[in-house]
C-alpha cells in the first residue's frame, strides 16, 4: 500500500499533532488526489516500468509533460514541462504517449469507489475530489478512518496510490493532501488550523499564482501568518478589492465552500499545438473545422448548447489573442461553430506565423432548457440530426468514420491516423464564410 504515514513539508506539522493519527473532530471534509496518476496507470499496465522514472508525454520540442512518476520528478520534471527539457533533466526516462481512455476509464471506477462512500462527491478532474463525509460518520467511522478506508479501496480493487487531506474546510482538505504526498494521509484538526496554515509560504493560499506571490513578497509578506496579519487596505492597493479579501479570509483560515456535487461547466473547448509554426489560411482553416467539431461532439455528449464562441490564437512568439461571438441562439452543431470560429479568425487577421490555435463556446445551458427558435420554411432534418446520426457511426465504427470532406485529405489533421471500420462517410463542409 506504501507509507502510511507522510510528514507535511511545512513549520509545525512534523511535531505529531498532524498526521493521519491527529484529532479528526469536525473535519468532514476530504480530498482525495491521485499520486501521478496518469503515470501511475501507465505503470499499472507495465508492472516492470515500476520504481523507473516514467514520463507521460512527448519528448520533443513542441511536447509537453502531462505526468511524471515520482522517480523522473526527483530529476526536476515536472507536468507542463517542454518535453525537450525533460529529456534533457532525465535522459534515460521511459516516455509513453498519453492514453485518455484509459485515464477516464480508472477515473470513473475511483469515483464509484468515492461515491459508495457518499454522495457528495465534487470531482475537480479526472484524479482529484472533494468528499463531504459527515453523513458517513456513522456508517464507516471517523472522518480518518473514512480516508483509510478510501485508500485502501483503491490501493485492492485499482491498484493506484493516493493522498487524502482530511480537514473542517475544503481548501485545508487540499493544502492537507498535497503535503500528506506521496501516497499519504494527513489529518489538520479544527483548534490547530492556524498552527498548520501559518507556517506555510504564501503560494500555499488558493489562488496566489507566481505573479501574486511576487507581488506580495514585494510588500515583505513571505508566510501566510504575513498575508493574516497585513493591513487589508494594503492587500487592496497592491491585489484589488476580491483578491485581498479572499486571500485574507484564507489566511486566516476561513473558507465557506461547502461540497458541491454537480459541478456546472462554464465552458467546453479544445485547441491544437502545431508541430511546427504555420501560416497558411487552409490548414489554420482545416483545423478550426475539426476543433468545431470536437467541441460539438463534447456539447452534445454533455448534453449542453452554447451561445457565445470564442477563438484562441497563439502566435510564435508566444503572444496569446482571444476574440468571441455571441450567437441569438444557443447551439450544439459543429457546422454553426465552425463558421463563427473562421469569421472571427479571419476578422483578426493574426499575419504572423501561429503556434496553437482553439475552439472554446460558453454560456451554457442544457438542452432541455433551451428555447427552440423555429425557422419558416426549414427542413424536418437539420443538422443537428445528421451530426447525431454521425455520432451514432462513430460510436460504433470509430472516431474516423465520418468527417467533414476537407479532413479526408493528405494535409487534413487525421491524415496520420490510421483508418479502421466501414468506408469513411464523408459529411459536406459547411460554407466558409465571406
């Protein structure tokens, strides 16, 4: 199972009062963070990959890092690091392509395992939840005792190590389980919170980024006891109104959140790396029409219509532009995405060389609650019918069955696939724009 027992890396948590042993009196509150967990599966199916240093990523230039065991973290790689500069920290890594399929695969099972527990379960990704356990109390034990149980569950039935924090509040739950790692167990009792969060450099405080960070050690505020401590009009001056005063409820503590289940998505999106800068206007073309449709699939997989569409262009020299649309009604059709997301692309009219380019439509509201807006004249079939039926193929036939017809030549972005299932069905391109 590993250590059952992990000392935080923070003043005055090493001296007993913290651990997975410590007064769990009113702290109903868990998180539950999966240790390198795409890593960890990856192992999981190479069980002679174990104790080697195991990169989940690329390791090219235009790469990047998506997990590292712990073995390749002790050479310095870190998630979202150029996998270039991986390699060169830890030359004799094994790198493997990430496989989501099977990372959504483990995650449904390890949040069944959340749910047997309780039903107020918050996922944050695929590898992270809250766990409200009041209720549980009395079915399964303490709250840390629920969190031995959590991990031992996963640990039999999932093979895959973990970190719980166990504490009265959702963002000590958090700072708990990220100092209880690697595959740990830390309990922060309620009348010692200050004693545990005090201590902590500023980063510790949800939300405080690089920038904030600088910023505040700027002002000589270099702990969290700092941050408490500092005029709040200081705060302001230096962060704005919100920011000083969610720091400074933090820092001392104080974080009402509870445990929301249902997580309402604020936006669904996708985006593209080239492998090498471009400029020409048909493969930028081409490449919006597949992020269209991706997003489209992800809508209606979600149940959900958007209103507002929205672009995202990074050129070469890293600069990030964000241009958007609002629609009169909301949609889920990849052909309707695409035709904004070319217009506001060609509206902008970047000139330099692009290095990424995505698709991303918010404002929205599930299907069943939108209004329909009839069209005069319209045909019975739209499509929105022919997208689902394309979508039925693809379920069963794989994701390259039906495409657009422009995706289906030697520079579309699939071209590298490798086709499987019946003859590809090609759907006509919606109109470029004028």
């Amino acid at each position: 199972m590993g250590r059952s027992q992990a000392v935080p890396r923070a003043g005055g948590a090493g001296d007993g009062r913290f651990g997975p042993e410590a007064d769990d009196t009113g702290c109903t509150v868990l998180h539950v963070d999966m240790d390198a967990f795409y890593a960890s599966v990856e192992v999981r199916r190479r069980p002679e990959l174990r104790g080697k240093s195991v990169i989940v990523g690329g390791p090219g230039n235009r790469a990047v890092v998506s997990s590292a065991s712990y073995e390749a973290r002790r050479y310095g790689v870190r998630s979202a690091m150029p996998g270039a500069l991986a390699r060169r920290l830890c030359p004799h890594a094994v790198f493997l392509p990430p496989d989501f399929a099977a990372y959504a695969e483990a995650s449904r099972a390890i949040m069944a395992i959340f749910r047997d527990v309780t039903p107020l379960v918050e996922p944050l990704s695929l590898d992270e939840a809250f766990l409200d356990v009041a209720g549980a109390v009395r079915l399964f034990g303490r709250p840390a005792e629920i969190a031995r149980l959590i991990r031992r569950r996963i640990a039999t039935e999932q093979h895959l190590p973990c970190s719980v924090g166990v504490a009265p509040t959702k963002f000590l739950a958090k700072l708990a389980s990220t100092r209880a790692k690697p595959d740990g167990l830390l309990v922060v009792p309620a009348d010692l919170t200050l004693e545990f969060l005090h201590p902590l450099p500023v980063d510790a405080l949800w939300g405080v980024g690089e920038r904030t960070a600088q910023v505040l050690r700027r002002l000589g505020l270099r702990r969290v006891r700092d941050v408490a401590h500092a005029p709040v009009g200081m705060l302001r001056r230096a962060l704005g109104d919100a920011a000083a005063t969610h720091l400074h409820e933090l820092a001392w503590g104080r974080d009402p959140r509870r445990v929301t289940p249902e997580r309402v998505e604020k936006s669904i999106g996708a985006e593209t790396t080239f492998e090498s800068d471009v400029a020409e206007p048909e493969v930028i073309r081409r490449t919006l029409l597949a992020l269209a449709g991706t997003v489209a699939r992800r809508l209606r997989d979600a149940g959900q219509l958007g209103r507002t569409v929205a672009i995202k262009v990074r050129l070469a020299d890293f600069r990030t532009v964000n241009r958007s649309r609002t629609l009169s009604a909301p949609t889920d059709v990849s052909r309707e995405i695409f035709q904004v997301a070319w217009a506001l692309f060609e509206a902008l009219r970047p000139g330099d060389r692009i290095r990424l380019v995505g698709v991303r439509i918010e404002g929205l509201v599930p299907v069943e609650k939108a209004p329909q807006q009839l069209v005069l004249g319209a045909p019975e079939r739209g499509w929105r019918d022919a997208e689902r039926a394309a979508d039925a193929a693809t379920d069963r036939f794989g994701r390259t069955a039906v495409r657009p017809a422009s995706l289906l030549g030697p520079s579309g972005p699939g071209t590298r696939e490798k086709l499987r299932g019946p003859p590809i069905v090609p759907l006509s391109d919606p109109q470029t724009p004028s």
